[in-house]
C-alpha cells in the first residue's frame, strides 16, 4: 500500500471519528431535552391549570433579561442546529458504511451490529417524520384532528389524545424512539471512550435501557391516560 493511501486512510479514519462525535454530542442534546419536555407533559396529570401554567411558564423564561419567548427560541435554535447534524452525521456514517461494503475484500453477512444499526436509520427517519407531524399538531401548526380549538394546550392535547389512531401512531413513535435512545446512548458512550472495561461496559449498557425505558414509558402515559380517560377536560 502506497503512502499516499495510507494518509488518505488516516484522514478518512479521523474524519470517520468526527462525525461519530458530532452524532455523539448532538444526540445527548436532544436526550436532555426530550427529559426536560417528557416532565413537562407529565403535568398534565396535575390538571389543565397546572399544564397550561407550565406552558406559558417556558415562554417567559429569562425575562426580562430576554424578551417573551426569547428563551425559547433559543432553545428552538440549538434544537434545530442539533437536529441537521445529527441528520448530517447519520447520513454521512451511513453513506461511509455502505461504500465500505461494496470493497472486493468486504465479507458480507447479517450480524447484530449490521441489524442495529439499519433499525437505527430507519428508526431515525420514522423519528424525523414524527417530529414534523409534532410539531405542526402542537406547535407550529396547531392543527387539532377533532376540530375544536387550539389556543388552549391542554384542551388540545386532550382532543389529539382522544382520536385512538392518533395515539397508536404516538405510542409507535415513542416504540421507536426508545429503540433509537437504546442503541444510540451506547454508541454515544462508546464513541466518547466511556466503554473501555468490562465494568463500564455493563454500567452503559444498564444506563442505555433504563434512560430508553424511562423516556418512551414517560411520553406514553399521557396520551394512554387520555385515551383511558384518567386525564381528560
């Protein structure tokens, strides 16, 4: 192998290994915030006064320092910034990966890992899509699928919650969310060299299932609460 082609390997691992950083960091941001956001759905529980406080409460944070909303807006900055990235790096890992197994010398067959990881891309573009369709129900669009109201979120939650379709395609996405947490809070440890005894393999992977069970049980209780009729108007 020629020297040339092996500084060309070197920069391709190094590049390799950025990528898997930049995944790493913008993955445990969107972990914090979805912790964050998954507590604050759980007030629901406290009734329409306590969520709907919660919710105008997020908006007036860092005032008067910063103007209404500014906080979050921020937040929705570093979100979506977060969001590209992550999209980006999976893209491009994945891009790498697949040429990778078009090498002459490359043996191909299905192991674990390889299962693994297609669940995550296709888990990661179910998860893209359901945050589009999120964020127009709630957020940006405010669309209410049982036609009433939507300048009340509570109310709103409630009249999502109640369509049962709405809250299987919900409860699907929170399935794939805790699959994609599940795999990608190990991966994240392992790129950042957390992993590198047995001990500390066995503490990450325990941490990788219970920060997934946690988050996809968290998000599912409202909306099955609703359809139940625990929490209701």
């Amino acid at each position: 192998m020629s020297t040339t082609s092996l500084v060309k390997g070197a920069r391709a691992s190094r590049s390799t290994v950025a990528l898997k950083l930049l995944m790493a960091v913008s993955g445990l941001v969107f972990i914090g915030y979805v912790l964050l956001h998954m507590y604050g759905n759980l007030k629901a529980f406290a009734g329409h006064d306590a969520f709907n406080e919660y919710a105008e409460h997020i908006r007036e944070i860092g005032e008067p320092i910063l103007p209404h909303e500014g906080a979050l807006w921020i937040i929705r900055v570093v979100l979506l910034l977060a969001l590209v990235v992550h999209v980006y790096t999976g893209l491009a890992l994945w891009g790498r990966a697949k040429k990778a197994r078009t090498t002459p010398y490359a043996v191909k067959k299905s192991t674990g890992a390889n299962f693994a990881s297609r669940m995550m891309r296709w888990g990661g573009v179910t998860l893209l899509l359901f945050i589009i369709w999120h964020l127009l129900n709630f957020t940006v669009g405010k669309v209410n699928v049982s036609g009433g109201a939507t300048n009340d979120p509570f109310n709103l939650m409630v009249d999502s919650f109640s369509v049962w379709w709405l809250t299987l395609i919900y409860l699907a996405a929170m399935l794939a969310l805790g699959a994609h947490l599940h795999h990608g809070v190990w991966s994240a440890a392992q790129t950042l060299g957390l992993t590198g005894t047995a001990g500390a393999r066995l503490r990450w992977k325990r941490i990788a299932f219970v920060t997934a069970l946690i988050i996809s049980v968290g998000f599912s209780l409202v909306p099955i609460a609703v359809l139940a009729g625990v929490i209701s108007k």
